[in-house]
C-alpha cells in the first residue's frame, strides 16, 4: 500500500502545489503558529473548489490541548457544517487536567463526525503517560491516524521513542502519522520501523515560511523519498 504523505493547507492557494507535488491528503488548519486551530469554513470550502484531495480539518479551538463544554459545542457545530461542506475526515483529541487523553470530550466530537475518519493529534505527545494514552487512544472509533513525534519537543527528541513503539506493535505502526519536524534523513528509520504515514508543514514551502504556498518541487522530492524508503524497507 502506498504511504500517506499529507500537508498542512492553510490558504486555497497550498491547493495546487500539494497536488502537482502528489501530496495524498491536506489537513486544513487556521493559525499554524499554535499548532493549528479550526479553519474558516471559506477556507475549507474554497479547497474543495481547488482540488480533489482529501481534506482532514482541524477541530481545536485554542493553542491548549484542553477543553470545555461550550467549546465542544462550537467545535461540534463547526463539524457539522464540514460535514455538509464535503470534507473526508477531522483532527481532534484532548487532554484532561492531569494530562491524560479526555476520553468523554473526544468521544464526545467523535459522535458529531458522521462515521467519517480522523487524526488524534500532537495531543499525544504531551499526555503524562505515554504508554496508557497509546491504549487509549488507539481503541477510539472511527480513529486512523495518530499524528506524533514521540516527544511534546518533535521528532528531533521522540524518534528514538517512536521507531521503538512503532516496531513493537503493528496497530501503533500503521496508525503513526509521524510529524513535528520531521527531516529527510529520519524517513527511512521511521519506514523501517513499519511507519507508513509522514505529515509536512513548513518544509514543503519555500524558505520555511508560512507566507509562501505550498512549493510542487519540495512536494515531490519528499514523495520520492518517502516512497523509496517505504518499498526498500519491505
């Protein structure tokens, strides 16, 4: 199976670039800078108009990992008009006051998401027991990706952490969607530790820079990559 290689979109102008480049999926987000938070529904709905790739938006109100109830119902509400606007999957997850994954506020998003498929995001990485919040999380429906870097510091500090955990246990490999810094020369250790989901922000544009689109060129050289290492590592 072809590995998932997925940006992050944050205009209608990423649009072309990721699909020239043979990005697989986008996921949608507004205010990078904080992890990514919710996007407008214009945005959303102006990339549905610009391209055919999957688009996977971000359900996060603020640049914490923690909820409340009347945010759930914004993002709840949010969800629906997604839904409605023709998206084919969601990136959510929470933590509660001791750093442990919000099962009730998760599953709670999760029921407003039409059965489609969605992320747990970096949420992971800064919950106080990794091990306990990978059970966890892995057992939540409709769940197909998790995105990690085995570190709350990216994948510079988690890789070691991560490649051990993804070798070790085949549900945790193919549902790591590894990202937070990720690097050329990380790819085929991740690919050999069964890792077949790579995530991209800020190395596929020109100069790093969130004002810069989405650059067709540092696309595809990252799809080659990532696909060589993945069939050298079967």
């Amino acid at each position: 199976m072809r590995p998932v290689l997925e940006v992050i979109a944050i205009t209608a102008g990423d649009a072309r670039g990721a699909m020239e480049g043979g990005a697989d999926r986008l996921e949608v987000v507004s205010d990078i800078a904080s992890g990514g938070l919710t996007p407008s529904l214009e945005l959303v709905r102006d990339l549905r108009q610009e391209c055919d790739l999957p688009l996977r938006v971000m359900l996060r109100g603020h640049d914490d990992h923690s909820t409340s109830g009347s945010e759930l119902s914004r993002l709840k509400g949010a969800a629906h008009q997604f839904v409605a606007a023709g998206v084919e999957g969601f990136v959510l997850g929470f933590l509660g006051p001791e750093a442990e994954i919000d099962v009730a506020a998760t599953e709670d998003l999760v029921e407003a998401l039409d059965g489609l498929p969605w992320t747990f995001h970096r949420a992971i990485d800064h919950a106080l027991n990794t091990d306990r919040a990978w059970q966890v999380v892995s057992a939540f429906p409709g769940l197909d990706a998790v995105l990690t870097a085995g570190s709350a510091r990216g994948l510079g500090a988690g890789m070691d952490d991560l490649c051990r955990r993804a070798a070790a246990d085949p549900r945790v490999a193919e549902l790591v969607l590894a990202g937070g810094g990720l690097s050329p020369e990380q790819v085929p250790w991740l690919a050999r530790a069964g890792v077949r989901g790579f995530h991209l922000g800020s190395k596929v544009r020109p100069d790093g820079s969130d004002k810069a689109y989405i650059d067709a060129a540092l696309v595809r050289s990252w799809r080659l990559l990532i696909d060589d290492a993945v069939a050298a590592s079967l």
